[in-house]
C-alpha cells in the first residue's frame, strides 16, 4: 500500500502556487498603445522590389497556396550594335492574396531575384476579406520596414558567394596566345604495385 497523505494536501499545495502567482505582478503588453518589439525577422507581411522581379514566375509556380498572382506583356528593347532587338518582360500585375497566404515563406526562398522580402508589419487587418488582396503598390511600400539582412557570424562558415570569390581571385589568368596544356593521363597499368 502507498503512503497515505493528509487530507487536503493537494488542494493545499494548489491553492499556494494560487496565491504566489496573484502576488505577482503581471506583464501585460500595451499593444495599441505601445509597439511590441518584434524579433528582427518576423514574418508580418510580404514586400515586393518590384525592380528586381523578372517574371520567372517561380514564387507562382512553388505557392502551395496559389496565392500569388502575375500578368506581364513582352516588350521589345533595342539594343546598339546588336543584330535584332531584344525582347524582355514587363510587370503589370504582381498581387498576393493575404486571405489565402498561410506565410510560408516558400516564396521568397524561391524567388532567385532577391524581390521579395519578409517586412515585419503585421497591422493591415480589413473589413472584407477581399481587401486582403494587394497589389504590387501596396507591396512595394512595405519595402521600406524591411530589416537589414543580420551580420554574417565572423565565426561560421563564409557565404558561398565569398569563397567563389576567392577562389576566382586566387586562380591566376590563363595567357590567351597559348591554349591550356592537356591535363596528363597516367599509363593504363602503370602504378605502384
């Protein structure tokens, strides 16, 4: 048989933890009042530089939502010195829908273009859910709350883009008059035995 307790102990230790937390005194956030301190890549809202986009369509294409909108027409550009003008994408409609996004970020991982961006505003609250659809405009001024990106670690592994660059840098230029030597094939069957 268990140790019997004395009746009540319970209900005892209960009501202590009860009156220790009343003691307390509590930290309410005054939000409408005072601004939260959000961390420094909070996921409020997406941003769009909309000078970045190129129209690949892969945000689009990777939304598991299908949150994501785009129209854009071809425009021709001509080119001095090139045989035939060239012909690139114009942006006309870039909108997200924020009813249907579950901010997944998917998106802006995606996006090999650096032209969207996690903006820590989160206030955009509407009356009709079909308001929650925004354009690029509405998208393009979030870029302004955007945060620079956190300083590399001095202690963890560079970017890939510096160490391409280092390596580019440390491989001298090979002389344009003489072609490369081939590189030398061992003997088949030759080899330390």
């Amino acid at each position: 048989m268990g140790h019997m307790g004395v009746p009540g102990e319970g209900l005892a230790k209960g009501l202590a933890v009860t009156l220790k937390t009343m003691t307390r005194r509590s930290h309410t956030q005054q939000y409408p009042d005072v601004a939260p301190e959000l961390p420094p890549r909070s996921r409020g809202v997406i941003a769009l530089l909309e000078e970045n986009c190129t129209v690949c369509m892969l945000c689009a294409r990777e939304c598991p939502d299908w949150c994501i909108y785009i129209d854009s027409h071809k425009e021709e550009v001509v080119v001095p010195g090139a045989t035939r003008p060239r012909q690139r994408n114009v942006l006309d409609r870039f909108d997200i829908d924020f009813s249907l996004c579950m901010y997944c970020g998917i998106c802006i991982e995606a996006c090999p273009f650096d032209a969207l961006y996690w903006s820590p505003e989160f206030e955009y609250a509407e009356y009709d859910i079909r308001d929650l659809l925004h354009d690029k405009d509405h998208l393009g001024e979030w870029m302004a709350t955007v945060p620079p990106p956190p300083a590399h670690d001095p202690n963890g592994e560079p970017a890939k883009e510096e160490t391409a660059a280092a390596r580019k840098a440390a491989t001298p230029a090979r002389p344009v008059d003489r072609p490369a030597t081939p590189p030398v094939r061992p003997e088949p069957g030759g080899g330390d035995a």
